[in-house]
C-alpha cells in the first residue's frame, strides 16, 4: 500500500527554523519526483520545492530561494524539507507529493505556523 507520512510542523517563531520529513512506503523515493506544496488559508496549493528522481535536480519557489532546502535519504526512503528564516508568510499547511508517469501520491499535510 502506497503511503507518503509527513512530519516536522508546528509553530515557530519568525527567523527559525524547521525540518519537515515525508516517510514514504510502497514504493522508492529515488524513483520518483519528489516534491512539497502548501496551501494557506483561503489560498491555492502551491508548489514549494522539487527534486527529480535522477540526478537530484532541485527546484524551489522564488519566495522560498535561499531559505529552503529540499533533500532525500534513500536508505531512510524519505524526502525532506529544511525551512531556515522562516517568515510569517511561510504559515500554510504543507504536502508531500510523489509522481511518476501517471501515478501520484500525496500525503496527509502537515501545519506550520510561523508567529510571535
């Protein structure tokens, strides 16, 4: 059974810090595109981060270039996103999503909040 698990949110003062994980199980991160999302309230899911299957190619958001890096562990099968100066606009709830061909995968969500 196919199954992506984030980890990692939560609430987060301005200028920290979070590492938000995505457990996957039924099939192998390397092989797939592996990418995060969020949605905010009241707004459209967006596109955060990508890394492709081969090579490791990583693309980013402009509003998160510089602060955000996203990596896998293949021997973990996990794909992560390291989230550094973290501004208020970075509040939304964020999404693990795997795809290759005509399959794809999304996880449950997880919520970061960044307020003072």
């Amino acid at each position: 059974q196919v199954q992506l698990v984030e980890s990692g949110g939560g609430l987060v003062q301005p200028g920290g810090s979070l590492r938000l994980s995505c457990a996957a199980s039924g099939f192998t991160v390397s092989t797939y595109a592996m990418r995060w999302y969020r949605q905010a309230p009241g707004k459209e899911r967006e596109l955060v981060a990508g890394i492709s299957s081969a090579g490791g190619v990583r693309t980013y958001a402009d509003s998160v270039k510089g602060r955000f890096y996203i990596y896998r562990d293949n021997a973990k099968n996990t794909v992560s996103l390291q989230m550094n100066s973290l501004k208020p606009e970075d509040t939304a709830v964020y999404y693990c999503n795997a795809i290759r061909d005509r399959d794809e995968y999304w996880g449950q969500g997880t919520q970061v909040t960044v307020s003072s």
